[in-house]
C-alpha cells in the first residue's frame, strides 16, 4: 500500500513540475522568440528553461529533506518501539528519492524546454 501512495506521489509531483514549467515556458514566449531574434540559438534557450527548473527542483529537494528528517526525528521521538532494526537515516533510500525525483523533474521540464526552442521569432513577436 505504501509502495503505491509512493507512486501516486511521485506521479502528481511529475505533473506538478510540469504543470508549472508549461506554464512558465507559456508565459515567457515572446521572451524567447525576442531572444531568438536577437540571436540566441536553441542550447541557450534549452540551457534557460531546464535551469528554471533545476532551481526549482534544488529548492524542492532541500526543504523536503530538510522536513523528511525532522519528521523522522519527531515521529521516531515519539513511537520509538516501532521502529527495532529499522535505520532511520538509510542514506541508500534517501538517495533513491532524490535521483528518482531528479529523474522525473528533468523528463518533466525537458518537454516544455523542447518546446521553448521551437517558438518561431516571427510569431512570438506578433502574439499579443
């Protein structure tokens, strides 16, 4: 049951994250095109999109296992007999976590950023 609440988790995270980078990329499209006006070729726009959602995912990452700990902490405080021969701070499992929703953040902003880098100046420009 744990195992699929995990997944259910992990699955509106990725919609989440990629909610929020089609919004953002939607948002800043006439941002690209005068970009790609100006010059600035596809790596570029790529590169300014996916660091967008590399910020976001560093924060993400550092206030949940920031809170993952300190539940850990409290809740262990508090039901201690629970837990016999279970390793509260597994580093292999707080790892996993981390790669597995770095994974899914980066496929999560790579399709808007593929996105970004197809926006055709002229019509970028003449939008609004």
């Amino acid at each position: 049951m744990f195992t699929l609440f995990g997944g259910v988790a992990t699955v509106l995270a990725a919609v989440g994250m990629f909610g929020v980078m089609a919004f953002s990329v939607n948002q800043r499209t006439q941002e690209f095109g005068v970009r790609m006006a100006l010059g600035a070729d596809r790596q570029q726009i790529l590169k300014a999109v996916l660091g967008d959602g590399t910020r976001q995912l560093v924060l993400g990452l550092a206030l949940g296992l920031g809170g993952a700990v300190a539940l850990v902490l409290w809740f262990t405080a508090a039901y201690a007999g629970l837990f016999f021969g279970v390793n509260r701070f597994d580093p292999t499992i707080y790892g996993f976590v981390v790669l597995l929703l770095s994974v899914v953040a980066f496929i999560a902003c790579f399709v808007p950023a593929l996105r970004a880098t197809k926006v055709d100046p002229m019509v970028a420009l003449r939008a609004e």
